[in-house]
C-alpha cells in the first residue's frame, strides 16, 4: 500500500497519478490513517470524473433512473387536458448518454436487462389517445379527441378506474435505447426524413425534424449548442442504424440486444419505460407508460457489427411472458379492403387497421371504447 496523488484529465473518466519523489519519514505514523482512507479506483461508480461522469466496467451492473417520456407532464388525474395540450416538442426524455470505456466504431454494445421497476413512490402509469391536431395516432380520424386511462400497479398487475373489471399482468420494458449517430449518420437521416416530410401525401406527422425548442445540449454552449438545435435528431421516426424508438413489448427481464456503435464510448441512452404495450401503439400513446428505474448489464462486443453481418440492433426477447392457453385468445382477421369498400394489394396497413377496428367493434360490446374511456380533453 501507498499514497499516490491523482489528478483527473480532461478526457479521461479515471484519475492520473503524478509521479513524484518522495521519501517517508514515518510509514508506522500513517499506517492506520491510510488503510481508513484506501480507495479502488476502478470501483464503478466510486469515482465521478467533474465533467465527462461516471466510469463503468465492461460487465457492470448499473441502475438508471428514467422520468416518462414527457417528462412529468401527464398527472394522475381524471382529466385529459394535458393529453390535449401535452408538448411533443419536449418529448422523449432519455437517461444518458452513458459513455462506455472501450467502446469504438464498428463494435457492438451488448446489454441485458436484468430488472425493471417503476419508483416505488409512483406506483401507477397511464394511456392516452392523442387528440388529432396535437399528435394524432393510427386512428385518429376516427378517434380525434384525447382521453386518459390512468393505471395502478400492484406487482405484475395492472388496474385503471377509467376501465373497471379488467385486470392484466404487464410486460414491463424500455420503449427506447440505443446509441449515439455518427456526423455522417445524423446527416443522412435529417436528408431522408426532410425528403419524407416534403413529400408525403398523408395528412399527419411522418418524422420530426430538428427542432430548437427544448433541445438538451448538456455543457455544450455556442457553436456546440447551436449546432445540436439545427442538427440533433428528434426520436421519431424509427431509424434502422441505432436501435432507438423500438417499442417492442418482449423486451423485458432477460433480454439481450446488439447495439451498433458509431461514436467513441457509445453514448448509450435509454428511457420511455413502459409497463406494459401490445404489438404496435395504435393512439400514439397506446403504452401503459411509467417512471421508474432500468437495471442494465453492459459488455462491448468488437468488431461487432462486421463479425454479426449486421448494421442494425439484433434483439432477443426475455422469458418474461404472461402464459395463457389458445383458448383464452380470440382473433380478430384483417384484409386489404378498407372501410369505404376499396380493395388494396397485399396492403399490410390497411389489413392491420380493419383488425384493429373490428377488435374495437367487440370491445364495444363490453362498454369498452375510447368515448367511454378515461378523461376527456376539453
């Protein structure tokens, strides 16, 4: 044992040591004084560089705390006017970016959820149906108006006053993660999404471009900040390099995913967690989403995406599944023929949406449906 004196670099997440001479004079006199001050450097978490944060260790388990996606604007409440009038320039919040020791362009980061949890003092979550002229959803010229279903958690369980009599085990899971773009990446992305925007016939939001309103620039200031609100990336839409907004439902406890690295250290970010989600978000909102805590295992797997043939995510979902019989299931068919009658080829979303709304039909039966649903935006 020794005392070394460290300083921190600018760049680099681990204290220097300054080599210096030194003679000592009494070891027997500082003995006991420094084995009550010894420090591991390498503890994850026990040191935090003053500017570029914490240092975590290939392998390491981390806890990480995620707000909502809107960051606190939904209350639980009987009211749908902060649905109504929720702001999608805030949204989504994320946690990160974490950066990750050793990780480079052309790896992959490897992480595994081990656990996730809403906050112990925010036991509850809530839906909500977009009003069409501030978010819209997959329906929303049928379904134009916001409404709120808040959920309870009690366990694996779910509850909502908004929809009495139902009660259903969750699959909790991040809607978000991924890494950060490269330069050459984010430009390519601001290119085809300015491309889909102008070009679109359909009357809704395909992709949000950058926008300065309620960018997070973290200590970049000046040219930095400017930078990031004319160039930043918005989270929709999906995007194939990063893994991002992915939503998928089985990504729970137990769960792996590949995520390609384009920057030095990753710049791992992750957060919308939701409680629970079916295969898509038909209202835009359509997952019960929460607040709470992310426990995450993290390894950089070199060369990575070369040695995977992949340059996108690869997911394997967990064991974590609510188990029914095939008989508990009802289903509902889909075609090609819209609600007008007109007859489409092979059309995915057209035979999607007439099984949504003939699953609805049958809701209704049950007093179930959005007019009957949760508060109402006014």
């Amino acid at each position: 044992m020794t005392i070394r004196v460290l300083r921190w670099h600018p760049t680099l997440l681990l204290p220097s040591p300054i080599d210096h001479e030194h003679e000592c004079m009494s070891w027997d006199s500082i003995d006991e004084w420094a084995k009550e001050r010894y420090v591991d450097t390498v503890t994850p978490g026990l040191l935090v560089h003053p500017t570029q944060g914490k240092y975590y260790c290939d392998g390491e388990v981390v806890n990480i705390e995620c707000v909502d996606w809107t960051g606190g604007q939904i209350k639980n409440n009987d009211d749908a006017d902060d649905v109504k009038n929720v702001d999608l320039t805030q949204i989504h919040y994320l946690s990160g970016p974490f950066e990750i020791p050793g990780a480079e362009p052309g790896d992959m980061l490897v992480v595994e959820i081990v656990d996730l949890q809403p906050f112990p003092d925010r036991l509850w979550g809530y839906t909500g149906v977009f009003d069409a002229n501030n978010g819209g959803g997959f329906l929303d010229e049928i379904y134009s108006h916001a409404a709120k279903a808040v959920w309870d958690f009690e366990g694996i369980y779910a509850t909502s006053r908004h929809i009495p009599h139902v009660r259903f085990p969750g699959i909790v899971h991040p809607g978000q993660l991924g890494c950060a773009p490269s330069a050459e990446i984010l430009a390519e992305w601001n290119k085809r999404e300015t491309e889909l925007i102008k070009t679109t016939d359909l009357q809704r939001v395909v992709a949000l471009p950058p926008d300065p309103s309620h960018t997070h620039p973290g200590e970049g200031d000046g040219e930095i900040k400017k930078k990031v609100q004319e160039e930043g990336a918005r989270t929709i839409p999906c995007r194939p390099e990063h893994g991002g907004n992915c939503d998928i439902k089985n990504l729970s406890k137990g769960s792996k995913v590949w995520l390609p690295v384009h920057v030095k250290g990753g710049k791992f970010s992750v957060g919308d967690l939701h409680f629970s989600q079916s295969d898509a978000e038909i209202s835009f909102c359509g997952a019960i989403e929460m607040a709470g805590t992310i426990t995450l295992k993290a390894s950089v797997m070199k060369n990575g995406m070369k040695e995977l043939s992949s340059p996108s995510p690869i997911y394997i979902a967990g064991s974590v599944e609510p188990q029914y019989s095939p008989g508990r299931f009802i289903t509902f068919e889909g075609f090609s023929v819209d609600e007008t009658g007109k007859q489409h080829y092979m059309d995915a979303t057209v035979s999607y949406r007439q099984t949504v709304l003939r699953c609805i039909a049958y809701l209704k039966r049950y007093g179930i449906g959005s007019r009957s649903t949760g508060g109402k935006g006014k």
